[in-house]
C-alpha cells in the first residue's frame, strides 16, 4: 500500500505498471512493507491509469520477491525491531495473469484488504498479543500493596480499574460484532471502530505500565533492567505504531464518520 510520497493517502500512489504483450512492467517503490525482506510474494496496488481519478486506476498484482529488479531495505524502528521494509521495484516483469480482481479496480480488492487488517490490528481486547500477568499485578510487583492487598497508589489502581472494565466491554462487542457478522462472514467499515478503539486501548495500557515501573521501563541495555524490563521499554515504543500501521487514527475516525454514521462531508 504505502508509499514515501503518500503518507496516510494511500490512493495517492505512484508505482506505475505499463502492459508490454502478456506482462506488466513495474516501478515506483513502497514502504513499510511488512516482513518483506523475509517473503516469497508480494501483493502490490499500483497504478495502471494516471488519467483517472486518483482511487480509480489502481490495480491489485501478485508477484514473486524473487523477480529481478525486485530489492528490499529493513527500516530500523524506535523499538529497536525491522519488521518493516522499503521495497524497490525497477522494470519488474510480471505476468497480467497476476492481477487479483479487475484491471483498474484494484482499490476495491484493497479496501476489503484493509479491513481485515484493521479488525486485526484492533484485536478483542487492544493489541499486544497473550498477557502473563495483570496490569494490576506487574504495577504491584513495582509499587507494593495496601495492608488489604491491593495495589498502594489509590490514583492509579482506580486508572486500571477503568482499563480493565474498558478491556472486557470491548471484548464483548467484538463478539457481539462477529456473531451479527457471521452471515456475511466478512468484516465491514465497523473494523475502523475496532482498530481505533483497540489501539488507544493498547497505547494506554502501555503508559499505565510506565507509570507504575517508572524509569524501570526506560532502560534499553544493561544489568540494571531484566528482559521483562527491557521487553516493556521496547513494547511500549512499538504501541506508537499502532494508531498509524493500518491507517491512522484521523483515517479511522474519517471512516467512521461517513461509512458508519452517515454524517454530511
């Protein structure tokens, strides 16, 4: 999807692909591709008519990494991981028989993509993946408890209350949602709402652990942290991600506001 000149407009792309008997020729580049220095194919939107508007032209193409003119570049982020890559392509040939849908209508194929990717980047509860201990446990392990038990810091035990009652009504409606989904079997522009709502979820999660490890959760290396501090620190600056990757928090709220709501542009 995106591109260096594109930012959060991902219809503004410019990798072109022009026929040339039964292939297309490609070029242009993306960024932020996902775990591309590690993948055999790559589904690519490029644009095969420049006269149309902008989400009109767009085509959806599969193709093989290693095709020549193919190059990929891992992008270092803040948490010290590459999952993310800049991928160039330079006269790539590739056969028209790997179009996904229709010529010029790939940007209906993407679409449907995207929600897919929102609905898992939003996940049941916030992303982040399996948890081993509470919230409320890991800030007592740094905070200590109260003689009845509970977590000392009255003001943050009430922040966590509230993360938690949040956490489980948005799991519930996740469910609630993929049950009333069930006919259709497809996710739908309510996915903007989960990953929205997910990732703020997720991204606060991460700043009430802050608070209650405090400067133990900013160490990067070194015998004062131990793999679980260091692991936090680094979970923590991954979090900032999330309200970008799958677009961003403004293109979700965009989406809600005119697919979900009906409001007026």
């Amino acid at each position: 999807f995106s591109e260096p000149a594109g930012g959060s407009d991902l219809a503004a792309l410019r990798t072109r692909a022009e026929r040339d008997g039964s292939d297309w020729i490609i070029n242009g580049q993306k960024i932020w591709t996902s775990g591309a220095d590690n993948a055999d194919w790559i589904f690519c939107l490029v644009r095969t008519d420049f006269d149309a508007p902008k989400h009109n032209g767009i085509t959806f193409i599969l193709f093989d990494m290693e095709t020549p003119g193919v190059s990929v570049r891992p992008i270092k982020l803040i948490s010290g991981l590459s999952p993310f890559c800049e991928t160039f392509f330079e006269d790539v040939r590739v056969p028209r028989k790997n179009v996904v849908y229709n010529v010029n209508e790939g940007w209906t194929v993407a679409k449907r993509l995207l929600q897919y990717e929102r609905t898992s980047i939003g996940g049941g509860g916030g992303p982040g993946g399996p948890r081993t201990k509470s919230l409320a446990d890991l800030a007592a392990d740094y905070m200590g408890r109260d003689n009845d038990g509970k977590l000392a810091d009255k003001a943050l035990r009430s922040d966590i209350v509230v993360q938690s009652m949040n956490d489980r009504a948005f799991g519930l409606t996740v469910r609630r949602n993929q049950e009333e989904s069930k006919s259709t079997k497809a996710p739908s522009f309510v996915s903007s709402m989960f990953k929205y709502y997910g990732t703020e979820q997720n991204k606060n999660r991460y700043e009430l652990m802050l608070k209650a490890m405090g400067t133990q959760m900013l160490g990067w290396e070194g015998d004062g942290f131990n793999g679980n501090e260091l692991a936090q620190t680094r979970g923590w600056l991954r979090t900032k991600a999330n309200s970008i990757e799958g677009g961003t928090s403004e293109v979700q709220l965009n989406i809600i506001a005119k697919r979900v709501l009906g409001l007026p542009d």
